[in-house]
C-alpha cells in the first residue's frame, strides 16, 4: 500500500506502468486523470479518499474493485486532508464577514451540531479527517527532536507572563528544538510566536505590537486580525527553516481560537486522539506553564508515560518533564507533591523538575541537543 498525495506522484505512477491495485489516491482532483486512469483496469483494492471525480470515472472504477470514498459538501473541513492547516487557511474569510464565518468556527459549529450528531457518516468523515491529520503531522515533523510548551490560555497579551514565555519559545527553537502547543492562546500563542521570531528584537516588537489587543476575548476578529499582520512581518524577516513550531488543537475547545504563529496547525475533533498525540510527539520533553485543569490533565498524562515507560530501544533517554512555578504548583494548585510521590523510587526520578527560573528550564530540555548554527539562543526572562 502506498499513499498517492499529489499529482504529480500519480503521473509518476502512472507513467511507470506498475499495478495501481493497493494504492490510496488522498485528496486529488483526478478530472484530468480521467482518462488515463479509465485505460486502467489493474485497480482492485485502489482507494480514493476525496478528491474530484468525474462521474463516467467513479463507476468503471468500483466495477473493477476500487473503493471509492465520498465526501460531505456540507462539511466546513476536507475529511481527506493531505497536509497540515495554516493560519491562514482557517482564519479565510475572517477581514470580510468576520471570524463566525471562517472554516474555524464553521468546522466548531459541526462539530457541535445535535442534528448531525448521531450520523454514522459525519462521525466517519470527522475520524478519518483526524487520522489525515495524524498523517499530515508526522510527515512534517519527520523524527525532528520535538519539545512541548504547555500552559494556559488565559494568559494576556500584555502581561510579563507572556513575554517570558514567548521568550522561552524562542530560546527553544534556537536550540533546534520543534515547540509543539496545544495552538491555542494564551501561553501556546505565546510559545509558538517566539519559535516563529527570527531575533530577540523582532520578538520583542512583536510581543510589543501584541498588546493593543490583549485577549481574543470579546473580539477574536481583533485578536486574529492584529495576529496575522505581525506574523506576516515575521515570516518576511525570517531565514527560511523547514518547521519551527507546530499548533495541536481541537475543536472541542471551541471557545479557544487557534493562534497564527504556527508553521503548521494539526486541529483535531477528537480531544483525546489530540491530547495523547501531542504528548507522544514530545521526544525531547515538556516544559509546562502556570495553567488550570487542561494544563494538569497533560502534567499527569505526559507523567503516566514516564511512570510506566522503560528506556527507548534506540538508547535515547526518556524525556524530562520541567514544571515552572513552584508556588503555582506546590501551593495554588499542588500538582508538585503527588507528581513528586510517583516518582519517587522510579527511573522518572530525575527526568521530573520543579523550577522558577526559566532559564534554567531551557537548559535541562536543551542539555543533548546541538544548537542551531547561528547567534547564540537569547536569556528567556530577557523582554
């Protein structure tokens, strides 16, 4: 089985004359195709996943045995996806009649929707939607030394908070790290615009700019708006690097926008498939925030991995799990000492930190990676 996720790869299947039985054709218009394709009857157990598809093309193939999978037009999303979104993507529309009708919120309103809620098809098209981005994301990641940055969405634009923790993002991807969010705000904005930052001094204006519109709440419009124009800026000033920083969220979130300062975003219907995959993409660890009950879930989730984890078969050492903020998780919420008790006696013992100093924090999750060529990472607590 192989999958098929562009044209150009069909033609080159195509013009190699191999048997197309077994292969999975994601997400192509295959109206120019067609013609080639009808010559063919070596099609038995061949899959198209979405796509355009003629309609005297469609039936000759499933004659033949090939499995032909539709789509909704009703969905605001491709099920089929053969790649990551952009900001850019879901936020289409959103200068126009404003964020309620970009495929972001049209996506969060089907996800919700009573009336479609217990349709057998919709409920495929959004598993199979999620797998496709499962599939989208590890090919972009592609075994790339990955750090998670996790933390709450509640944190402002203007608060000191913010600027440390863009400023830890950054040191993080100066590192050659990937950082990996839940693509949120808050502190995953935070951490995702200072992975995309190409200096500390753009970082810096651009935490700056920020303010004027501290919150997506009341106004994700606003929000978003500002966002993408400061983004743009960066991208334009920015060395060219395959991928800095990568947004997870879900819709099921739906009160939680995605932020824009991704290379790529993996949005999910299916928290749970969203939470254990970014957890388990986390190769080189996970720095986590001051957060509330979403942050804790993955405090315990990314500790039952090392809890019952044995050394990696390749050598590699587990990863470490670095809280920061001991008064916020030893006092506000005590996360500290049940995580503490678990470890103790366990080969977790000294993968698990509690610590307030964020510079600290990027030395234990850097400690093994070779830098990045280029200027030294800056200080994290620097803006």
């Amino acid at each position: 089985m192989r999958e098929i996720e562009t044209l150009a790869a069909l033609d080159a299947a195509l013009d190699a004359g191999a048997p197309l039985r077994g292969l999975r054709l994601q997400d192509l218009d295959l109206t120019e195709r067609a013609g080639r394709l009808l010559r063919r009857d070596d099609v038995e157990g061949l899959v198209v996943l979405g796509g355009g598809l003629p309609a005297d093309l469609e039936h000759p193939r499933r004659t033949h045995g090939a499995l032909v999978f539709p789509t909704d037009p009703r969905a605001p999303v491709d099920p089929y996806r053969a790649s990551l979104y952009s900001p850019e993507e879901l936020y289409d529309g959103l200068l126009g009649t404003g964020y309620e009708s970009t495929p972001d919120a049209r996506a969060y309103r089907w996800s919700r929707d009573a009336a479609v809620g217990h349709d057998a098809f919709v409920t495929l098209l959004r598993a199979i939607h999620d797998d496709s981005v499962t599939d989208a994301l590890s090919d972009a990641l592609d075994a790339l030394p990955v750090v998670g940055v996790m933390g709450g969405h509640a944190l402002r634009r203007d608060s000191s908070a913010f600027a440390r923790a863009a400023a830890l993002g950054h040191a993080l991807a100066r590192s050659g790290l990937v950082v990996a969010t839940g693509g949120g705000p808050g502190a995953m904005e935070a951490a995702n615009l200072g992975a995309l930052a190409p200096t500390s001094e753009s970082l810096v204006e651009a935490v700056d700019r920020l303010r004027g519109v501290p919150s997506f709440r009341p106004d994700v419009r606003a929000w978003a708006t500002l966002a993408l124009e400061v983004r743009a800026g960066l991208v334009a000033g920015r060395e060219r690097r395959a991928v800095a920083s990568i947004g997870i969220p879900t819709w099921f979130y739906g009160h939680e926008p995605p932020n824009v300062f991704c290379d790529g975003i993996a949005k999910y219907f299916s928290n749970a498939i969203r939470e254990d995959g970014l957890l388990a993409r986390c190769t080189a660890g996970v720095v986590v925030l001051e957060g509330a009950a979403g942050t804790v879930q993955e405090v315990f989730q990314a500790a039952t991995r090392l809890y019952y984890e044995r050394e990696p078969a390749d050598g590699a050492p587990l990863p470490h799990l670095v809280l920061v903020g001991r008064a916020h998780w030893t006092e506000a919420l005590p996360v500290w000492p049940a995580l503490a008790a678990l470890a103790s006696g366990r080969g977790m013992a000294d993968r698990v930190h509690l610590v307030d100093d964020l510079t600290e924090a990027v030395g234990v999750l850097t400690a093994g990676w070779p830098p990045r060529p280029g200027p030294p990472a800056p200080d994290p607590a620097s803006p």
